[in-house]
C-alpha cells in the first residue's frame, strides 16, 4: 500500500515524463506516444508498436559470422547520435541506450529508440518512511555511466551508454564482458587489444566511455563534430553497408537469410591507409553560435533542467 502523499509525487513525475515523450515522438526516429494515463494507481503508457529487429538481433547474428566492419559501426554511431541530440533538446535523457533497445524498422529500415526510461523512474520510487518519493538510479548495469548509477543521470550518461553499444558492435564482446576488462588502477576500459581499429574512432570511443564525466564529451553535438568526418569518408567509401532506403546495415539482407560468403580479412580496404584524423574538437559554442550544455557535478538533472543536489544547504 502506497501513501497519498507518494502517489501524488508518482503521479506529478508521470504526467511530466509523459509531456515529454509525446514532445519526443514528433521525431521520425522515435515511437510516438498515443496515450497516458493512471488507472488504480498504476500508471500506463500506450506508444506506436515499432515492428523490426533489434540492434543487439542484428549484432547477435553479425558475430556468428565475422568481425564486423568498423566504418558501419561508424554510421550507426552517426544516426543515433542526431536522435539524442534531437532529444537532448527536449530536456530529456533516455537513460537505458543499449542494442537491445534499438530497432531498426522493418518499413524502411531506419533505427529507432525505444524504451525511454520515463515509466522505468515511477516504477522504481521508493517510499520513504515520511511517506515522500526516493528516486533510484534507472539503466542497464555495464551500461550505465557512474553519475547515472548514482541517481544524477545528465546528457553525458547517455553518450557514455552509446559509447558501450558501439564497443560492443566493434568488438563482438557483450557490455559485461567488456567491463571486466578494466584497468586495475584507473578503472578504464581495454578494448582495444580485442579488435582492429582506426586511431581517429578509438579515440572517439574512449571519450565516449570515460568513467569521469568531465573527461567525457559532453553533448551529442560535440561527438558529432568529430564522427561527421569518419562518416563522411565511410559514406563514400563504400564500406559502411546501406539497404533500399540508404540506411547503415550491419548485415546484409543475403547475410541474414544464409547466403554467407567467405570470411575475408579486417577492414577490407585495408589498403587505404588509416580513416582521417579530425580536428581538435571545436567547441560548440563557437561552431553554433549558442552556450554549450555545462554540467555541473553538484546538479541533478530532472526534466531537462538542473537543479541543487542539496538544495536546503
């Protein structure tokens, strides 16, 4: 039995997170939002049913065969970081980005994010003995940034997530796999001994994943600024596998009905020489004319704004 007082905090977080799905679902990249509502003091989400295969489907059935080709991690990367910024825009972090939690749409064979972690945050509040609402973490374990499992998830928390999907697509090894190869002392990942891989994606995805958040890109945007050239090359390239739509595949439509073809050596044009550094990252500011998104570590973020960890001291 849960308290008047706890379900009215429950309920005033449903109804925001719920505001801002239907907000999410303009994007053609994200299941639109048909209807909410509270019904027993249960609360429900009724969202566009999105028929495909997930990202960790495809990822799953990609390994049995060969490694899989970094310039197409590359263009999944590249699609679904312009889905989080669009999101982050809206004030909103997803808070559970993994493959599983990726379809890519049978209609036209986009990606699409799923399982955004609004009726997750009600469903996990706990009632405090005052009869208040206590926020616990949200997300996927080995793929949840530190802050996040601390309970103050922020835009960077999802990028830190994103990081871990594309190691996971790059080196074949599920996320708990990979986090137990950290280092002793520092506590970083060592991927990079699992699988060949260009300097200019490594060090992209090493920032993605960094423990510390300050050390971590802070924005879609940012990641952006420096995958935009390796997809731009990937794209003309040839490498990075498009369907009907021109849509990044990891597999081919032959691939997954059998029609397998021999395993040929990583990086197939390895001839070409090394994908082409970036230039140091541009601060956001100075490319879009707006303040970047500054994170500060004594803010919680909550409905896209931040606000005092302590706010009675």
């Amino acid at each position: 039995y849960k308290g008047q007082k706890f379900l009215r905090i429950a309920e005033g977080l449903f109804q925001r997170e719920a505001v801002a799905l239907e907000k999410l679902g303009k994007h053609d990249q994200i299941p639109q939002l048909l209807a909410y509502f509270e019904e027993n003091n249960d609360f429900y989400l009724v969202q566009e049913y999105i028929e495909g295969k997930s990202l960790a489907d495809e990822l799953k059935l990609h390994n049995l065969r060969r490694p899989i080709n970094e310039q197409k991690v590359v263009m999944v990367l590249y699609d679904l970081l312009q889905v989080l910024a669009f999101v982050h825009q809206q004030g909103v972090i997803h808070r559970d980005i993994k493959p599983a939690n990726v379809i890519r749409r049978k209609s036209d064979g986009k990606l699409v994010l799923i399982d955004f972690g609004a009726v997750k945050q009600v469903e996990k509040l706990e009632e405090t003995p005052e009869g208040t609402a206590l926020t616990v973490a949200i997300g996927t374990k080995n793929y949840m940034a530190p802050e996040q499992a601390a309970g103050r998830p922020c835009p960077a928390s999802d990028l830190y997530s994103l990081g871990m999907t594309g190691l996971q697509a790059l080196t074949g090894l599920e996320a708990n796999e990979l986090d137990k190869q950290r280092d002793p002392q520092t506590h970083e990942l060592h991927w990079k001994e699992n699988v060949q891989v260009s300097h200019t994606l490594a060090e992209i995805l090493a920032r993605m994943v960094c423990l510390n958040l300050a050390d971590r890109y802070q924005s879609a945007h940012d990641v952006l600024i420096d995958l935009t050239p390796l997809a731009d090359y990937a794209q003309k390239s040839g490498f990075a596998n498009t369907d009907a739509w021109g849509n990044s595949m990891l597999i081919s439509s032959e691939e997954e009905n059998g029609l397998e073809e021999e395993t040929k050596p990583w990086l197939e044009g390895a001839d070409i020489g090394e994908l082409p550094p970036t230039d140091p990252v541009a601060s956001f500011q100075e490319s879009n004319g707006v303040d970047p998104i500054h994170l500060d570590s004594t803010k919680i973020w909550s409905n896209g704004h931040a606000h005092d960890e302590n706010p009675d001291s």
